[in-house]
C-alpha cells in the first residue's frame, strides 16, 4: 500500500518529469477524459521532494502534460512515501534533464 500525505495543489511547472518522453498513444487516453474545467476526479498526482526541494514527479507524467497543455495552472498532488527520493534524483543526475513537463518530448 502505497503511504501518501495530504492533497496539495502546486504549479503544474514546479514539477519535475522523472520520465525523458511521453507516449502519444497514453497522452491520447488522458487526453479522451480529462476535462480542464472539471478537476473534481482528477487524481492527485505522486511526488517526492529531493533536498534541493525540487518536486519529483513519480507517476502521472501524461496527466500533468494535459493540465499543462489545456491551459491550467495548479495540479492536486500528495507527497508519496513509497519512492525514495535521494535514489530517484541520483538515477535523473545533475543538472536536472528536463526542468519542467512542458520540454517533455511526445513520442
């Protein structure tokens, strides 16, 4: 089971992709449902905070492009115990890949 915290929103570029691209047949799903004005069943999306308080994105990559792309602002995010955060950014390195889900490649 996975140990999450409270929701909280944030701005949707605070978050880094922890992924290098998106798949377009799995961007093309979210993007059948989701509804920019509706967030009420929008699920929160994981993350972790590394030491330098960057947002790790641990899964949801798709679903924060499509708030990204669709014009909105704030995404819901919980805090997710389960990933360990300092092994998650070792594995991205340093400088960061990619700062922020809008330079994410679709392919």
């Amino acid at each position: 089971m996975t140990k999450t915290s409270e929701i909280f929103w944030v701005e949707v570029l605070r978050l880094v992709p922890t992924q290098s691209t998106l798949s377009r047949q799995k961007l093309d799903q979210v993007l059948t449902w989701f509804n920019p004005e509706d967030l009420r069943g929008f699920e929160p999306l994981h993350v972790v905070s590394d030491a330098q308080l960057n947002l790790l994105l641990c899964d949801g990559h798709c679903r924060a492009f499509a708030i990204w792309a669709t014009g909105v602002d704030m995404v819901p995010v919980v805090m997710d115990e389960s990933y360990d955060a300092a092994a998650l950014r070792r594995q991205l390195g340093d400088p960061l890949p990619v700062r922020d889900i809008s330079s994410l490649p679709i392919c």
